[in-house]
C-alpha cells in the first residue's frame, strides 16, 4: 500500500509493475489533482525502482479507486484487468443508479475500458505471480477480491471492502438496494 491513497502495488522481479486501485485521495481541483497523480506516480517508480505500471486492476467502481487509470494507461501503456462482475459498471456506468461512479468525480474520463476480463474464481498469471479472482461485495455489490502468493505469504486486495490493520479486520456490511440478485445484502 502507497503511503498517499488508494493504490497497492506488486513489484515483478523485472521491474515492472502491477497496479491494484488508482485513486489518491487527493481533493483539491482537477488540474492539481491529475498533477499529484503524475507527481507521486514518478516518485513510487523511483522509490522502487520501476520502470512502468504494467497493469492496473480496480477492485470496484468507486472514483476514489479508479479516477487516475486512464492516466495509466495512458502514460505507460498499462492494461486494465477486471472481474467479469464490475466490467460493465466501469464501462458503462451511466447504465447504473449507482453512487460515487467515476463521472460524479468529476474527471474528464467518465468511463474505463477493460482489456481483460476475468471470470468468478479466474486467474490472472502476470509475470511470476497468479492472481486469484473472486466476487468480494463489501460496500458495493460490484467489487472485486484478488489474492496472490508473495514471498511465501497470502496477500488480499480488497480495495475497502474490509477495514482495520490487525489480525481480526471489521468486514463492510452492506445493504444496496440496486444490488442485481437479492436486491441487498448483509
């Protein structure tokens, strides 16, 4: 995790990133916002050492997680890999009455194209890593949970679908009215 947001990062051992979330939280205006953005996105590759962000994987829909992908992909070429489940949320999310899209925040990107699509319980294989996906609805029905083996210890990106840094994390319990299959969930 990123000192400055909502952004996690796996490392490959040539150099190359793996972006999970890219949002910074970072509220002043749009221009200072997308300057912040490039400004720490230089200084976490030379703090590690990267050459680029490789690809970028938001584990839902929330701006908050996914504001600054397609300065990513634009700026590094990076890919953008989703769950089957919150493709179309981020590719379409006018379809949906949903709160905190990328629109409501006002980028000049209202929407995020999906280069791979991975399906309930895929796997992702990138570089010498396998990132398991699995459906993770926590404080939206459309969210993401990737797991992945990393120097011999499970690591979960969950986005904020749970909270807490010890042992026994407090899960978000939600009800969405909009959610498509039972119309809410606890």
């Amino acid at each position: 995790q990123w000192k400055t947001g909502n952004c996690a990062l796996l490392v490959s051992d040539t150099k190359v990133g793996l972006l999970v979330d890219d949002g910074l939280c970072h509220w002043v205006p749009l221009s200072e916002r997308a300057e912040f953005h490039r400004h720490v996105m230089e200084e976490i590759k030379a703090a590690l050492g990267l050459s680029r962000i490789e690809i970028v994987i938001p584990t839902h829909y929330h701006g908050d997680h996914t504001e600054n992908i397609p300065e990513i992909v634009a700026s590094d070429g990076a890919r953008v890999a989703a769950l089957d489940v919150i493709c179309e949320v981020l590719e379409h999310p006018e379809r949906f009455n949903l709160a905190a899209a990328l629109p409501w925040y006002g980028t000049r990107y209202d929407t995020i194209a999906v280069d791979t699509v991975v399906p309930e319980g895929g796997v992702l294989r990138w570089r010498e890593y396998e990132l398991e996906f699995f459906h993770l609805a926590g404080q939206t029905y459309y969210h993401a949970g990737i797991a992945v083996e990393v120097d011999g210890a499970r690591v979960l990106f969950c986005g904020d679908a749970v909270f807490g840094w010890n042992s026994a994390p407090e899960p978000v319990l939600c009800w969405n009215d909009n959610e498509p299959r039972e119309r809410g969930w606890m």
